[in-house]
C-alpha cells in the first residue's frame, strides 16, 4: 500500500467527533501500511456520560466510518473486524486495506469541514429532497435509523426535553468538573494539548464570554443557581432547539458495545451528509447517554429530581420521535443555517507505523 494514501486515510480517521473533544483512540499501521488497529484510551473520558466506555465506543465508530470513506476515496478497499480480540475490550477494530479503484465520494470532503455548531441558527426550510437524503445516509449500516422532526410543533415539544442535560451538568459538581476541565482557554493551550474545547466553539455571546471564566469555579456556579443560573441555561438550550430548523434521533439496534460503535458509524453519516447539504448540526448526545445508564438503572447518586428528568426524556424522545423503545437512542441533535464563521477543534495526528 501506498504510504501517503494511508497517511491521508488516517488523516481523516482523526477527524472523528468524540466527547468534548477528548480523542479517546489510539490509532496503529503496520509496516507494509496494509492493516490499521484501532484501540480505545479508557482514560481519556472518565465522565459520567461514559458508562462501560459507550461515549467512547461511538467516537470508535465515527473514526471507523471516516476511514471506509477516505479508503474508498483514495483508491482502498477497507474491510473491517470488530473487537478481533475477545480478551481485550480497548482492541476495537482490526481494518484491513488493499488497493482498488477510487470512487468519489461528497462525504470525503465532508470530513474536514464537518464541526460542532452551538450558536442560534437561522430556522429555514428543510426541503423532502434533504429529508431523504438525510434518512438514507445510514441505510448501509443494517441496524441503524434516523428520524427528523421539522414540524414546528413537534420541534416545540421537543425542545422541553432536550434542554434537561444542560441544566444537570451545571447541577452535578462531577460532570461539571469534567466538562471545564477539557476548555482551553488561550491559543497556547489550544496548541500544547491538540484536544478539548476552545471556548470559541461553545456559541457564546460577546456578554457570556465575559462572565463564563467564573463558571470553573464550583463554589460560583453553587451559589448562582440559587438566583437560577442553572435553569437559564437550561432555557439556553431550550430556546436553541426551539428555533432550530430540523431535529433528529440517531437509534441503534442493541445497547452492548458493538452496537454503539455501530452507532457512531451512523451519527458520522449523518453528520457528514448534514454537511453536504449545507447545514450545521450540533449534537445532543449527554442527555441519550444518561437515558442508557437509567435503562440499566446506573444512575447512581442522581438525585430524585434528577433522575425524574432523565425518566421523563426517556419515555417522551422514542414517542415524539417515532422510535422503537427496543432501540438504544445513541444521539440527538439540531440541525439548521447559521452565517456565522466557524471555530474548530484540533486534532493530535501522532500515528503509531508513520
């Protein structure tokens, strides 16, 4: 195999959407740069929301999908073996390479412009001709749907669910911590560390920006939400989901690890097809993955009101969304217009073999 067709396979494979930008892969080529070795970093996502490593799983997943894409590209046929080693969970995926004819893929592009999008967008039309293309993006991965919502009061109903997990994390003291310790801060940060979030890529107002450095302190946001800080960010969330163009529920078949990876095949398709299309798209992913945890009452030390919250999103998102309560929801997200420039996140590209 061609060492810089690989080199640029990977390339895209690091591309991947993951937790907070968390990057939890470690990404090998052999010698004749014929096989590539996927293994996932427990360490590098000790949230809350990853419970028996599924947040991860579904970053696994994304990168897999970038790399059957870039293969197909540039000329590779990639196959594919889950998990090939039974004693050993981080050992995600085993791909294959051989050479083949290229075939052009829009997604291929897709790859590098694709990026989280948290500012208000502009609500427009969402045609049937994007509808569809949207819905047939995952019909290649077998046990994967995606269902859409642009009906404005549907969309409405909606948004009074989906704002719960922005609320919880300014609730929770953990999942508070977690989330401020992956922002960077400055430019230098941003350059040592090649992950988290710049404070740039979390749609913040000129006015927010301003107060949000005291956000870190928990002994702050404790005292705030007594006067409602915590709610106001709830409604934050709310008012953007409300306003949005289209809303949609990523589901999978099973809940165990393999079908989460296979989720996250499915939220890149989607995502990159968004893309094409001309849309942003923002993830609401915490809120799925706490519902996963109640599914297999692992909800511990949520309070009661808490977890009233997730039980109540539990039972409303299949309804509202018209999904199976057989199918594991892996991610919601909004989708709509937006003029405004993008910030994007860095990816660390120190591959193991290159």
């Amino acid at each position: 195999m061609n060492k810089e067709i690989t080199k640029n396979i990977l390339e895209a494979a690091v591309m991947a959407p993951s937790g907070d930008n968390v990057q939890p892969w470690d990404i090998r080529m052999s010698e004749n740069f014929r096989q590539i070795d996927l293994y996932n970093l427990p360490d590098k996502d000790n949230s809350y929301y990853n419970y028996q490593q599924a947040a991860s799983y579904i970053a696994h997943g994304a990168v897999i999908e970038n790399i059957l894409i870039a293969a197909g590209h540039l000329g590779c046929h990639a196959e594919y073996q889950l998990f090939p080693d039974a004693t050993d969970d981080t050992y995600v995926a085993s791909i294959t390479l051989s050479p083949a004819e290229a075939q052009a893929d829009p997604l291929y592009s897709a790859i590098f412009e694709r990026c989280t999008d948290r500012f208000q967008y502009k609500r427009t039309e969402v045609t049937n001709e994007v509808l569809e293309a949207l819905s047939n993006s995952v019909k290649n991965i077998d046990t994967a749907s995606v269902s859409l919502v642009n009906q404005k009061d549907k969309i409405n109903q909606l948004a009074n669910e989906l704002m719960v997990n922005d609320r919880i994390v300014f609730e929770r003291k953990d999942i508070h911590a977690f989330l401020f310790d992956k922002i960077r801060w400055n430019k230098k940060q941003i350059e040592e560390t090649k992950d988290g979030m710049p404070i740039g890529v979390l749609g913040l107002s000129f006015i927010e920006k301003m107060a949000f450095p005291l956000f870190r302190f928990w002994w702050y946001v404790k005292t705030a939400n007594v006067f409602g800080l915590s709610k106001i960010i709830g409604l934050k969330c709310w008012w953007s989901c409300r306003n949005t163009s289209l809303l949609g529920m990523i589901s999978i078949q099973g809940n165990d690890k393999v079908a989460f990876v296979q989720g996250g095949r499915a939220m890149q398709r989607v995502w990159l097809e968004t893309t094409v299309q001309g849309f942003a798209m923002q993830p609401i992913i915490g809120l799925t993955l706490l519902i996963n945890r109640l599914k297999q009452d692992k909800l511990d030390d949520f309070s009661e009101k808490h977890r009233q919250f997730v039980s109540r999103a539990a039972e409303s998102l299949p309804e509202l969304f018209g999904v199976s309560e057989q199918e594991t929801l892996t991610m919601g997200f909004r989708a709509g217009s937006v003029k405004k420039e993008r910030v994007r996140t860095q990816r660390r590209n120190d591959f193991k073999g290159l």
